[in-house]
C-alpha cells in the first residue's frame, strides 16, 4: 500500500530557465543536459547567430527580449516561467546524469526547502579544476520563485531566498572559457563591471591595496586551495585569479581619477 501512495503522489514539475545572447556554439548541450525538466524556457536578447533556431529545435519555449543586465533579465526569465520551481542554469553550464538523477529523487518526494545550492565545477585547460577559488563554487540554481528571485549589480548576481537552503551533492559542470585570450577577454569585461558597480557604490581603493589583494589572492588559491596540485591549469588559474584582483582594483582609481 505504501508503495503504491508513493507512486501516486505528484511530482514537482519544474521549468528550466536560461537566458542567452549569441551562444549557438554551446547552447545545444545545455538543452539537452535539461530536457527533463517539465519546460524549458529560453530568453534571448535578440541574438544574431543560430541561437533562437537552435533552442526552438530543441523544443525550447523561446521568448525575446532586449538585454538589460543580467540581474534584471534572469528576473524576467523566471516570471515567464510556466512553473513555480525553476533550474537556472547557462548555455555554458550542463546538468551531469547524477545531477539530474539526485534532482528527480527529491522532486520525486517534494522539496524540503526553499531552494538549493550545486556545486559548480569548471572545465579549463583540458581538466576540471576542482581546487582555487574556483571550486566548489556553490551556485543557489534550483529554488522556489515564489520564495527567491535574482539580486545583484551589474556583475555577479545571485540568487536569494526566503526560507531554508539546502545543498546537492553533484556538479554543474561548467565549460566556461574556450582557451586563455576567452579568458582574458572575460577578465577584462568583468573587472570593468565590477569597477563601476563599486564606484557607483562609493567605494575606493588605495595605490598598495590591489598590490596586497592580489599577492593574497594568489596563495589563497595556489597554496591554501592546493590549485599546486592542479599542474599547469590551477598555475594558471591562481595567476590570473590574482590578475583579476589587481586589474578590479586598479580600474576603479582610474575611475576616481577620472569622474
């Protein structure tokens, strides 16, 4: 009898949310990595590559909207959503087998919280990057839209819930750079977004304090994250980790300067 209540319940449906800009080159594999979920909803910000054909193959609900942040553009993804619990994820992010396996089981049985946290792990350089300031990388993506929404500036935004969070045990696998230059290039635009955020926010920074947060940061993630023990990759990582620091930090006493 037991057995049989439990087949009857109803399981959570859930909608897959993901916004996009230009990603046909990875898109197809992260629709494929969530065709379980009972939607998949896709908001584009007018792309001009093959991304819309690509998700409405796919069998992608596909709507379009003019970018407008990042914070403000998951916002209008999740109030589209058709359902109340939502997988957030990226068109450069993958659901792993065991991570949707663990993902079905508890749905299976109702959530007990308000929402969850997944660890994140990263593909660079030819090898996961578990270790550095990369790793676990804890990102809250599957939650309640009733209870949570995205917050944040104009980079690294968040989502907040009201209510308990709890935590997955398998990755979200993310294929995030192509090679070093992507990397770079990345490095570039997030430190700018960061500068502005921070100024605007009216915080300073003197000469010697992106000098000190940087050498810190490099042995946060290559000693004290054991990024050593990731070869060339957590070198690289840890370096560039550090690179992002210092150049955050000096662009924003350029902006001081300047404004």
């Amino acid at each position: 009898m037991a057995a049989s209540l439990r087949i009857l319940l109803p399981v959570t449906p859930i909608s897959a949310v993901l916004i996009t800009l230009n990603e046909e080159s990875r898109l197809a594999a992260a629709l494929e990595s969530v065709r379980f979920c009972d939607e998949v909803l896709v908001l584009d910000a007018h792309s001009t590559d093959r991304t819309r054909e690509i998700a409405v193959a796919a069998g992608a609900r596909v709507l379009v909207r003019a970018w407008d942040g990042f914070t403000v553009q998951r916002n209008h993804a999740l109030a589209a959503a058709r359902h109340d619990w939502v997988l957030a994820v990226d068109a450069d992010e993958r659901v792993t087998p065991a991570l949707r396996a663990e993902i079905e089981a508890m749905r299976a049985g109702g959530f007990a919280h308000a929402g969850y946290r997944i660890p994140r792990v990263v593909f660079y350089l030819g090898r996961w990057i578990r270790g550095t300031d990369w790793y676990p990388d804890p990102q809250l993506r599957l939650f309640d839209r009733r209870r949570g929404r995205w917050t944040g500036g104009l980079v690294h935004e968040s989502v907040r819930v009201e209510g308990p969070v709890g935590r997955l045990r398998n990755e979200l696998e993310h294929h995030t750079y192509e090679d070093i230059s992507d990397h770079l290039k990345a490095i570039d635009r997030y430190t700018t977004l960061w500068a502005r955020q921070a100024h605007a926010e009216g915080r300073r920074a003197g000469p010697l304090d992106g000098c000190a947060a940087s050498m810190w940061a490099f042995v946060r993630n290559y000693v004290v994250r054991r990024g050593f023990l990731l070869g060339d990759a957590g070198l690289t990582v840890s370096t560039f980790n550090a690179y992002y620091t210092y150049a955050k930090m000096a662009k924003l006493r350029e902006l001081a300067r300047t404004s």
